[in-house]
C-alpha cells in the first residue's frame, strides 16, 4: 500500500463525515468499526429547510436505515491502525509512482531509493489527481460535468446547533449544517467556484449562513473557524473502471457532486466488490468477479450520479434560472416533503442502496 502524502497530512484531512448504512457494515465486518460504533452518532434523518420551514426525512419509518456521522480522518485513523496491528505494509511519503497494468508492475521512490514491485493485480485507489486512471487513460472513456458553483466550507469550534443536517434552499443559494463532533460543527454555503476565499472573512460567511438557514425560533451558534476552503463541484467517471490488472477504485474512477454525501460511501462500495473478486480469484481461481468489476460497480455508480445530480439540481440556485426553473425546484421540495413514495426515495438513496440491490 501506497501514499504520496505523510500520515500526519492523511489523518488530519477533513473531508466526508457521513457513513451509510453498507459502509457502518463494511468496517464492522472488516474489523474496524469498533471505534466508530462508540464515538460516532445514528443519525435517523435529515431536515430540509426553505421559505423558514423545517421538513423532517425520517430514515428510520421511512425505510428503516440509518447513516453514522464519523469523519472520514477518522475512518482513515482506524484503517492505519488496522494495517500496522497486522504487520501489512504501508509506506507514506512515495514519490514518481508509476504503475504498468500489464505486467503488473509499479515502481516508486521511498527514501531516495528506487523500488518495482511486481504484482498479481493493482488496485487504483489514488483519488482524482491520481497516476492511475491516466495510465489508462487510452482504455477509458470520460463523462464530465461542471456546476456553476461551488461549496464554501467551514469548520467552527462550537457545538452544532442541530442534531440532524440541515439542507436548506434559500433564494441567495444552498446550505448545509453538517456534524462532526459534540464541539465541532462542519457548514457549508454555495458560492462561485471562482471565488476567492480571501473574499471570505469570517464575519461575512457566518452573516450568510445566518441568512440562509433562517427559521422562526432557531438560532445558529457560532464559534471560531479553525478551517475554510472552496471546493468545486463536479459529475465525473470513466467507463470501463479497469484495464488488464489495473481496478480503479473511488474516485480515481468517480466524482459526484457532493449534496448526497456520497464520494466516501461509493468509494467503500467499489472497494468492497473488488476485495470479494480478488479473493475469490487469488484464493480459488475464479476470476469471474475480477472481470465483471467495472460493470458490477458502474451500475452503483451511474445511480448514486444520478441521486446526487437530482439533490444538487433541487436545493441549488443555478445562475440565470428563469422563473420556471425556480417553481420546477419548488415543486420538487413540496414533492418529496409531503409525499411518503418520495420522501422514501430520498430516504432509501441517502442512506445508501442494499449492495446487491443491482442484481435484485
Ligand atoms: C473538501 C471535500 C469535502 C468532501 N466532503 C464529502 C462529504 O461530505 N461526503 C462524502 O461522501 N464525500 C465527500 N468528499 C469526497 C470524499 O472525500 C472522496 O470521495 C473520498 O475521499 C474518496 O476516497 P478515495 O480513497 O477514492 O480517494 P482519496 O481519499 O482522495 O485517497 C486517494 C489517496 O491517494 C493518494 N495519492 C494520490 N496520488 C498518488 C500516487 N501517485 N501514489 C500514491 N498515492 C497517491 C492521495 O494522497 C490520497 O491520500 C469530499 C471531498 C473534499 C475534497
């Protein structure tokens, strides 16, 4: 296993915080949840909020899962740990990285020296700005889309003012109320992708998320930012997700837009296939699982795509709409408040389709 990055950087880089259910499921069986289970929260639902109205998505009655709010860092703390308690190799701090799907090989610099590894098969797990997915790049197709805005996102010491998210539209843009922790809160506000986030002194983005969550009786706490940065949004894949023995896994093959709190999610989904089918393969000779690794993930993919275009489209101002697009989204919101088969769909997607749910 491989990292460009030190441990210090991976472990104190705050990213996703929300787990679905098959991810909970997936350390747990991996022998990793113990931690999680005791100092992450079972969120049952989520609020959405505009026109100063709270609407609960109750998870729980509607499709009986739930979601566990455990920081990615977090999650990346256990795994570490996991892989040194089992004496496996883990080196940080890799340089020039290049990797030969063929035959299969990967060759790496650590510590000034030179090292190949030659190997049965390699999982591309190096994110967006990965070597891997370029390797291949002459066997993939690419589907991309940009948003015309961003997140500004912020991590303030000071209690959440929630004890669910809070996804609110509002006629000056999106926002989010995230959790982290009893004394830590994650919120987030769309803005331009171009901005600047020197435009953004702290005063400024706490008036704006005053404005947009604003509800009758409801007060947002604030407290001192320890971080800020703007991320852009995009939808992203390549399709096939592998080429010879090279598997691409999270999103060194996949980005989603991240409204539906789902780049983690998909990343452990892809990774939980391609475990079984090299399993099956290096233990019992099948390689029928390693060739139907892309078509098995992509179906997953394509769905959670879509999930996560359908809840940026519904709570996001887009420039230029027009009056319709406005009622459209409007329309939609009153939909899935009030409907119980809509609400449901939300519900079944935000925490995350049975794995299998493909093939059913
Ligand atoms: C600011 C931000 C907020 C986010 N919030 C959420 C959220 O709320 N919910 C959610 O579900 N998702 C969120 N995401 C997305 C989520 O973090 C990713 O989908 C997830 O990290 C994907 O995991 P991964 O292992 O595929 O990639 P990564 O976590 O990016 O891991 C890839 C690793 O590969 C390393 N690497 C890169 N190149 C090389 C190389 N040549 N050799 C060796 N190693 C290399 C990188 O250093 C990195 O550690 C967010 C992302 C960002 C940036």
């Amino acid at each position: 296993m491989l990292e460009l990055r030190d441990q210090d950087y991976v472990i104190q880089r705050v990213r996703a915080g929300v787990l679905e259910q098959g991810t909970m499921d997936t350390l747990r069986e991996a022998g990793v949840g113990a931690r999680m289970d005791r100092e992450g929260a079972v969120h049952e639902g989520i609020e959405l909020r505009y026109d100063g109205e709270g609407h609960r998505i109750d998870f729980a009655g509607l499709c009986g899962r739930a979601i566990m709010v455990y920081g990615q860092q977090e999650v990346v703390k256990d795994l570490i740990e996991r892989r040194r308690a089992d004496g496996l190799p883990l080196l940080f701090e890799v340089d020039d990285v290049e990797v030969d799907p063929d035959t299969p090989k990967v060759a790496f610099t650590h510590d000034g020296e030179r090292h190949e590894l030659t190997a049965k098969a390699i999982a591309g797990c190096d994110g967006f700005h990965g070597v891997c997915r370029d390797t291949i790049a002459h066997a993939l197709t690419e589907r991309t889309r940009e948003y015309p805005f961003g997140w500004l996102g912020i991590l303030a010491e000071v209690a959440p003012s929630t004890h669910e998210l809070i996804y609110a539209s509002h006629e000056r843009g999106f926002a989010l109320h995230s959790l982290r922790s009893p004394e830590l809160s994650r919120l987030y506000i769309q803005v331009d992708p171009h901005d600047d986030i020197e435009n953004w002194p702290d005063e400024r983005i706490w008036e704006e998320l005053h404005t947009r969550f604003e509800k009758p009786g409801w007060t947002l706490q604030e407290g001192p930012i320890v971080e800020k940065g703007i991320t852009p949004m995009r939808s992203f894949l390549v399709e096939p997700m592998q080429h010879e023995r090279l598997y691409l896994a999270g999103d060194a093959a996949h980005i989603v837009p991240p409204t539906g709190a789902k780049g983690l999610n998909l990343a452990v989904a892809d990774v939980r296939v391609l475990a079984q089918a090299l399993t099956d393969w290096l233990r019992g000779g099948d390689a029928s699982g390693l060739d139907s690794y892309s078509e098995k993930c992509l179906a997953r993919v394509w769905r959670v795509q879509h999930f996560s275009w359908w809840m940026t489209s519904m709570l996001h101002r887009f420039p230029e709409e027009d009056e319709i697009q406005q009622r459209l989204q409007r329309a939609e919101l009153d939909y899935v408040t009030s409907s119980r088969a809509a609400s449901t769909m939300l519900a079944e997607n935000y925490t995350g389709l049975p794995y299998g749910w493909e093939a059913a």
